[in-house]
C-alpha cells in the first residue's frame, strides 16, 4: 500500500531520523562525488541459427556508472545497521552491499577513503551516523536507486529488538546533543524535573510495551510523547515541578476515602457532577495502524472488536489509531484492546471541590467517593485533573475505575503475511555448462565456441558468462538466459550408413533424455529437416532428425535422422550417455580468435536470479577448461611447396590440398620460423590456382608458409618451404629501422624487447594469456610508425623501393599485415605526400619510409622494419 512507501530524499533543512530500538529509516543523500562512466564492448555472433550457416557478428559497447555516496542516516551513535533495501531487493547485512557503516560518536574519525581522494572534503560527521560507498556501482541507467536501512538506534532492551517507553522519553528530553531541552542549556537540567520513571520501566518491561519510533518529521515534542505513552497506556502530569509518568496499570490503593463532608459545595450545587457519555455512542471497533517488521515494514492495522457491544448498539468504528512507533503485532494487539476498553467501560467523567488539606491530590491517584443522591458508595475514581483557584480551593476531574479496565493483557497476534518477493537471493545450484567447437559453415566468423548451459535452480534466471586465459583473472563475455536444450541420450547410436555427410538414416532412432534441463523437442517438416532446422550435437557427431516423440517425462525418441553433417561423420558407435545439444537459439555462441587453437580456455557461469540482481559470488563458482582444438573437420592440407626467383619475381607451386573450392593463402615469415603461421606477413590471399607468381616478396632469407582455407575461414595445417630470395639489383640505400626505433610513433610503443607493439584503447592487463592480445585486447584501431631518417641518394634517380617486416615477440602475434607508405621528394623541400607501396620504381633524391598497421586484420608487433632502394 501506498502509505507504506518510504523514499530516499536529499536537500537542505531535512530532520535528522532519531532511532530508538530498531527501525526502518529513508536516508538523506549528504555527499556525492567521482561520478565515473565505465564502457563494455562484447560481440555475439548472428549466424548459424537453427543450424544453417550464414548470419553476422554484433559488436555492442554497453555502458555503466559509479559514485561515490554517503547517506545520512540517523543521530548517533547508533548500535548499527541490520538490514538494507536498495530498490525492491533486501540484503541481510551491510557487507552484503558494500557499505561502510559510520555510528555516529562524538568525535567520529573521517572516512579514510575521503582522507585520501578527497583531503579536503573529508569531515567526521561527529554525531551523524551514515553510510559511505566508495564507487558505488549505478548499473547501466546511472540511476543511484532507492535505499533503506534498517537502523539498530539507541536505548535497545537487553534481548530484543525495541526500546523501552522509559528509555526513549528519558533520552529524548534529557539527552545533551539533540533532546528537546537540549536547546535550553542553561534554562533547564533534564534530570530535574523529570521523575522517578521506574515504575513506567517496569510496567512496560513486564507487559513487553516496547517501541522502536523514528523521529523523522517535524512535529511537537508533546505529540511524540503522548504517543509512545498511548502506547505504554500511562498518564503524564506536572506535579511539585517535576514531569511525572505513571502507569494506569500500576496505580496503588485509594488514598482518600471522600464523602458528604470533604465536598465544598456553594448553594444549591451538587457535591458530585457526573458528565456520563451514552455507551450506544462509544466505539466497539478500534484499529492501530503499526509498521510490521516482519512484513519489511510495512503498515498494517490491528483490530479489536466488542462483539457484545456490535450486536447491541451496532458497528461504531474509531478513526484508525496511527502508531508507527509500534513493530510487532502482539504489541499492537495489547494497545488496540486498551484502547477499546476505556472506549467502553470509561464513560463516567467525575467533577467536585475540596478543601486546601486534599492539596497532595495530584492526577493518577486513586480516591473513593461517597454520594448518596448519585448512589456512589465508595466507589473508586482515578484523578485526571486538578485545579486550584486563587482561594485554594481544589477543582478535581476524575474518571471512573476500575483496574481490570487498565491491566495489559498479552494477546496472541498473527500480522497479515503478504507476499515479499525478496530478489536479493542468488540461485544455490551451480550452472553445468557443454562447450563444443561450432562447425565453421554454421557460423558468420568460421570460428565460434558454443556452449549449453543448464540450471535447475527455482530461483535461476540465467548466467553471466566470464571467460579466463589462465584460470586467474576473468572478464564477462556475455549473458545466457534460460535453459539450453540439452541433456544426455539413452540409447547407442550406430553408424551412419554412409560416411558421406549428410546421408539420410532411417534405420536408426536415437533416445535422448532432457530432464536435466527440462527442455522440449517438436517435430519437423521433411524440408525443416534438410536445412539443418534441428541440428544436433550428439558424442562427437553433428545430425538432424525430423520426427520427436515423447516416451516419458523429458524423454524422447528421434527418428529420421541427417547423419554426419559438416563432415563430422562418426563411424564409431555412441554409447548410451553421449551429450546431447540441440544447436538453437539458447546457445550462448562465441567468436574466437583462431591464434587459440591449442590453447586451454577457461570458463564460469554465474547464475542469476528472475530479478537479475542477486548473482552468485563469482569466486565460489569452479571454472569449466576447454581445450580449442581443430574443428571437427578442417581443409586437408596442400603439400610440395616449391619456391623459385626469376629476376625480381618469385614463382610459387604446389599440390592442391584435394578439397573442392579450396582457397590458398601464402605468407612469410624468418627462416626457421616455420611454426608461427599467425606472425607470417600476408603476400596473397585467396588464391583459387596451384601457382602464384609474385614481385613483391622483398630480399631475404625467408620461410614460405601456404596453407588451404575452407568456406568458414578455417585454415589446415600450413606447408612450408625455406627460401632466400636474392637482390639481383644493387643497393644504393638502407635503412634499419630497429630495435630503437627513432622516429614518429602514433598508436604504438616500444616494448622491452625492443619491438614496437599497438597501443591499447584501455588500460592493459597481462593475464598470463601467451599471445599478444591478451597484453593489447582493446588495440587502437590504426597505428604507424615513421622512421627519423631521411634516405639521400644523392642525385635525382630512378630505384625501387621496398621492405623487409618481421612481427615476432616472445609470443605469437596476430596476423601481421604491415603496410609500406613513402613520401618522395626530389628537393628536399617539396614532397609528395606519404603514399602506400608494395615494390615498385620511383624517382626522386629523398625518400621518408612510414609502416602502417591496421589493427582489424590482426594484432602484431614489429620486430623488423627494414627499407631498401636499389636500382
């Protein structure tokens, strides 16, 4: 319900909460600072589908937010916080947030964070008890969220949770920071006026009339007052100069017997005037509105009823009692049928005059009354009021009395228990995940990882996926939401009757259990079927099936089934128990780098709640290793590669790896460097004969890599062949460009091994990863380098002009495609403009030589930059 709702504030000239017991307060936002912006690029792969190859790669750069905050809570020093709210879920300590959690002393030591990023903000708040978070997380909408602590104030009772009435009015007078007299130091001593409150103490002790207020707003203190003893039902009254506070309940025995003697009467007065209210006009129904904390605080009525009074007199219901002080139910209950009692019972108000000698009379004393014409005969009142006139003489108002009307009696009492759907728990099962290799034509990059996750957890929405190098550092790679399709099969799988891919079996039904993930298979057409519409991972084998049929709860058989597809035909037997995998759309598919097969991968899924707010802790959760292979099927690798020079051009020739639309592709690399493919500089791509003439290939003792390339961009094992190409031309100028590197970079730096490497766009992380991107994953898009030195030959002539590169660290790279730029002049003065090269004549007298890398076909470093003009 609306009247329920609490909403953090901020702004000047708030009150400051006052917390006795255990409340709920909405805090005061006090600071605000290093508000930060924190981008995250992720890229998920379209294609694919349900099977088919085809689709795309989407790149997204989502965005989320920090501040750092403090909330003003409550005057201190308080016992502590218990709980907290931020928005609608609810954490069981402060811990669980982040929060550091500030009492409130006198003094109170500054925030260390403050005293170190913020010297000169940092105060200590003497007095002010709050809560600070340094880089609070905002989420993706920057938004800071609604919060509510659950604040354990000052005056708790030994074993509960709440305040004794006593404890609370004693300290909100009295205490010397912030009571109500506080304000008048020198007027006023607290403990001087204010009376002996034991019995109170006891009374409310005795009968469990604890409290738990949050003095939030502005109102009279004597409101506050009269409701906290409404609660205790007690009466306060000034007396001899003192506030004195007396329990209804514990009122002693009469202390006046008073008769026809005792009044003073003028006249023709009566010595007794009765004011009686009709009991046809007193309530018999009562609500107390109270804030359950068992039901996070929210309000809630407790009602009493006089069934008795209801059937005779009819329904006469009280405007609903607000009590916010009041917590628990049973409290509630005590208070509201107090309250009915004086309703119904106390209707006689008492008026009458006595003498100076009655002057000790004070309110909550007991006297017995005698009065023949009213047929009172000792009958007790409880004083309400007395009043002196100038004369002495005593005005005296009393109710009548009776103590089985003020005794407090404990009522068993069951709050409303709505539903409070808590979003803060995180599921307790652990997500089981199956990563495969995809079949390259079945997906946009040719390289993709898919993995099935599965969590039966009641509380499990999804899992955030975090991916690791070296089972240390881990960055989130994507969300999984849901169930994969996937589970184990329960009967052995024979052969294909063919190991041609794609050979229809019908002679074959295969049984597969999902219980494990709770998933579904429909039925599909005959042209469902042939366009992969229900690819399936099976052991080792990819298939399709056209025909489901239930046999038992998550358990089916398939019939009809599309063996052997992408050339993953198996011919041996899958035993009962292989994994199971339908290849839908609640796969989780991720693009990887090529440069990994071979390389062990790690893994975690970490479940998340409907809410998406409560996640496991990610440090509890074990990583899943996955080992990148090759694919279930690569392009055979060609063979024989033959390297010869004729003049300035070198001629290339070699046997055809045997796979039909095969394509080729020709690097190099240093000699004797044999196996690292991905260093190799690119002289051609996309080579559809057996022979390749080039004339760029520069000078140099050289190792020739080849290797075959499918539709999927998936390479074979690379064919080598060392050759040292020679200059038939004579050299008139070089230049050597490293390892010092003199000269212009942009986008690059020099590492420690003298190599120049690629800027990162973000801060660098070396995770252990044993390749480059792994110390660069977020390179600049384009980098260069240009070289100092300026080659002179001279004389105006007619050269060629070319470069030798090498991109090797210690590690692998990524596939180095550096670009050679001159800039020409035949002056001096005037030049032509840096202009891409490969290996052709130019004329001129200075040449200036810059290589340029775009980071998108790869990720290397430059060991070599070498240029040569010779004619």
């Amino acid at each position: 319900m609306l009247a329920g709702l609490q909403i953090q504030k901020t702004g000047y000239s708030q009150p400051v909460p006052i917390v006795y017991g255990t409340a709920r307060v909405s805090p005061t936002l006090m600071y605000y600072t290093d508000w930060q912006v924190h981008p995250h690029t992720s890229s998920q792969s379209t294609g694919g589908g349900k099977g088919g190859g085809g689709g795309g790669s989407i790149t997204t750069t989502t965005y989320t937010y920090s501040a750092t905050v403090c909330f003003l809570l409550a005057e201190g020093p308080v016992a502590g916080v218990s709980r907290i709210w931020r928005n609608h879920v609810s954490y069981a300590n402060p811990a669980a947030v982040g929060f550091t959690i500030f009492p409130g002393t006198y003094p109170q030591t500054p925030w260390g964070y403050l005293s170190s990023a913020h010297p000169t903000e940092a105060l200590g708040y003497a007095g002010s008890a709050y809560a600070a978070f340094a880089n609070y997380d905002l989420g993706s909408n920057g938004s800071l969220g609604n919060h509510l602590f659950e604040v354990e104030g000052a005056q708790i009772s030994p074993g509960t949770q709440d305040a004794n009435p006593a404890d609370v009015i004693s300290d909100f007078l009295g205490n010397p920071y912030y009571g109500v007299l506080s304000v008048f130091p020198n007027a006023w001593a607290p403990q001087s006026f204010l009376g002996d409150l034991t019995a109170l103490r006891n009374w409310c002790a005795n009968n469990g009339l604890l409290i738990s207020p949050a003095v939030a707003t502005q109102r009279a203190a004597h409101d506050w007052i009269a409701d906290w003893l409404l609660v205790a039902n007690a009466g306060a009254f000034w007396s001899e100069k003192t506030l004195k506070i007396v329990p209804y309940g514990s009122v002693a025995a009469p202390v006046y017997d008073l008769g026809d003697d005792d009044f003073i009467v003028k006249g023709s007065e009566d010595p007794v005037v009765v004011t009686r209210k009709r009991r046809a006009d007193a309530y018999n129904d009562v609500s107390v509105e109270y804030l359950d904390r068992a039901n996070e605080y929210t309000t809630a009525p407790a009602r009493v009823t006089d069934q008795s009074a209801i059937e005779t007199f009819g329904v006469r219901t009280k405007p609903t009692v607000t009590l916010h002080s009041i917590c628990l139910p049973q409290v509630a209950q005590q208070v509201a049928q107090a309250i009915l009692l004086r309703e119904l019972y106390i209707l006689n108000t008492f008026q009458f005059k006595l003498s100076p000698r009655y002057c000790l009379l004070e309110p909550m004393d007991v006297v017995t009354i005698t009065d023949a014409m009213l047929g009172l005969d000792h009958t007790p009142v409880l004083i309400t009021a007395t009043e002196e006139d100038a004369s002495g003489l005593l005005t005296i108002t009393a109710e009548e009395f009776n103590p089985a009307f003020y005794a407090s009696l404990a009522y068993d009492a069951q709050a409303a228990s709505g539903y409070i759907p808590n979003l803060g728990t995180a599921p307790t099962q652990l997500s089981a995940a199956t990563i495969f290799l995809a079949p390259p034509a079945a997906t946009a990059s040719g390289n993709e990882i898919w993995m099935a996750v599965t969590n039966l957890d009641p509380l499990y929405a999804g899992s955030q996926i975090y991916m690791s190098y070296d089972d240390v550092s881990y960055q989130p790679i994507g969300v999984i939401y849901g169930n994969s399709t996937s589970g184990v099969t329960t009967t052995s799988l024979m052969p294909a009757p063919s190991a041609a891919p794609g050979v229809l079996d019908t002679g074959n039904t295969l049984g597969v259990d999902l219980s494990g993930s709770h998933g579904t298979l429909v039925g599909v057409s005959q042209g469902t079927l042939l366009s992969y519409g229900t690819l399936s991972l099976v052991g080792n084998e990819f298939l399709a099936w056209r025909d489901a049929t239930l046999t038992a709860a998550s358990h089916y058989t398939l019939d009809t089934l599309l063996r052997g597809l992408y050339d993953s035909a198996d011919q041996n037997v899958a035993a009962a128990g292989a994994r199971f995998v339908l290849c839908d759309e609640t796969l989780f598919r991720y693009p990887y780098n090529p440069a990994l097969n071979g390389k062990t991968l790690y893994f975690k899924f970490v479940a998340f709640n409907a809410g998406g707010v409560a996640v496991q802790d990610i440090a509890q959760v074990p990583a899943v290793a996955f080992l990148v292979g090759q694919q279930l099927s690569v392009p055979p690798a060609p063979s024989g590669l033959a390297v010869a020079q004729s003049g300035t051009t070198v001629d290339f020739s070699w046997i055809g790896s045997g796979m039909a639309g095969a394509r080729y592709e020709l690097r190099y690399v240093p000699k004797g460097n044999a196996a690292n493919w991905n260093d190799g500089v690119l002289i051609a791509a996309g080579i559809t004969q057996t022979a390749y003439a080039s004339s760029q290939v520069p000078p140099g003792a050289w190792t020739f890599l080849l290797a075959a390339q499918d539709s999927g961009g998936n390479y074979s094992a690379a064919s080598n062949c060392d050759f040292t190409v020679t200059d038939t031309l004579t050299v008139q100028a070089t230049l050597d460009c490293g390892p010092q590197w003199f000269g212009t970079s942009i986008g690059m730096v020099r590492h420690w091994t003298g190599k120049l490497v690629p800027q990162g766009q973000s801060p660098t992380v070396d995770d252990g990863w044993d390749t480059f991107d792994a110390l660069v994953p977020n390179p600049v898009p384009t980098c260069s380098f240009e070289s100092a030195t300026v080659l002179d030959l001279g004389s105006v002539r007619t050269v060629r002009a070319w470069a030798a590169f090498a991109g090797t660290l210690p590690i692998p790279g990524g596939v180095a495609r550096p670009q050679l730029r001159i800039n020409t002049s035949s002056d001096g003065v005037t030049y032509s403009g840096f202009t891409p090269w490969s290996n052709g004549t130019v004329t001129a007298r200075f040449v200036e030589a810059q290589v340029v890398i775009n980071t998108a076909q790869g990720t290397p470093c430059l060991s070599e930059f070498d240029v040569t003009l010779d004619s």
